[in-house]
C-alpha cells in the first residue's frame, strides 16, 4: 500500500551539468611549473643529502686511517726498523712521503744504533674537515720511548695534526706535524 501525502513531488533527476571547461594555456603552464619546482627541490634536496652522506663516509674513512697511520709512526722497533719504514712509506703521499724518504736513511741508522723502541697508542682523534679527498685530522698520542740510554721508558705525550688524501681509493697521509 502507498500512501501519497500531495506535497512530495515525483524525484526526477537534475539536468546534466556542463562540463567543466579544460585549462587555459596558462594555467597548464602554471600546473607544469608547480610540478617542475616541486621536483626539482626534492632532486637538489635528496642530492645534498647524497653529497652529505658522502662527505660524512669520505671522513670516518679517513679518521680511521690515519688513526692505523699514526699508530705506524709511533710504533718503531730498531730490530723491524725495515719494515716498519716500508709501512710508513707505503701509507704516505706528497710532500710528507719525499721527506720520509730523503730523512730515512739517516733516521733509520741512529735508530738502530740507539737501539730505539716506541710504543705509541691513539688516546683522541678528532677530525677537523674533510671532504670527499681531502681530510686534516687531529690526534693525541701517547708514546712510550725506550733506547740504549733510557732502557725504562719514558712517556711522550704529542697532537699530531695529519692532512689525508684519497688516492687511488686509499687515504694517505700526505702532511704531518706535531702541533
């Protein structure tokens, strides 16, 4: 049964609207704009981040090896003195690597003749810049010396600043000096 109270009409649908009318030139380059700007600021953005993350890496990296190459320095035995100049020279580059090299010679006799030992352990390291190839980082040593005059050892406290370069994928240590 159906009940018809007068005032409710029949439902009949609405006209079909127009459809909307397309963008205008301008507005599909103000569109393309907006979308272009967007991207690019997420591209440069994610590549500073990239650019960042490398940075950081190039410095642990090169943190890590000039603690090994200080340790190299600092670690002299009279009866290895050989190796110990070929370990010191196979880790450097540049400037530092051609003084090693014309000093050793003399260096290496008055080690041997002094019979002279050290024992050298990182207490800090601190990396100071770096980028991609290019790194100066700064260490505390301690060092325990021993020769033929002083067969106790004396304790020898040094801040090496060391300048890391990235050659050839390994970090050499191209400048050190005590600070």
């Amino acid at each position: 049964m159906s009940v018809d109270f007068g005032w409710e009409s029949e439902w009949e649908p609405l006209p079909a609207a127009d459809p909307p009318p397309g963008p205008s030139g301008l507005s599909r380059l103000r569109r393309w704009l907006a979308v272009a700007t967007l991207a690019a600021t997420v591209g440069c953005g994610g590549w500073l981040a990239v650019q960042h993350y490398q940075t950081h890496v190039a410095g642990e990296q090169a943190l890590a090896a000039a603690e090994a190459y200080v340790l190299r320095l600092s670690n002299i035995d009279a009866d290895n003195i050989d190796r110990n100049f070929a370990e010191i020279t196979d880790g450097s580059t540049g400037q530092f690597r051609t003084m090693h090299t014309r000093s050793s010679v003399r260096l290496r006799q008055q080690l041997i003749d002094n019979r002279a030992t050290a024992r050298g352990h990182v207490a800090e390291a601190v990396l100071k810049s770096a980028d991609r190839n290019h790194a100066v980082v700064v260490l505390l040593i301690d060092q325990a010396v021993r020769n033929a005059d002083n067969p106790e050892p004396v304790l020898d406290h040094s801040r090496i600043r060391m300048t890391m370069d990235k050659v050839d994928g390994r970090w050499l240590a191209s400048n050190v000096e005590l600070v």
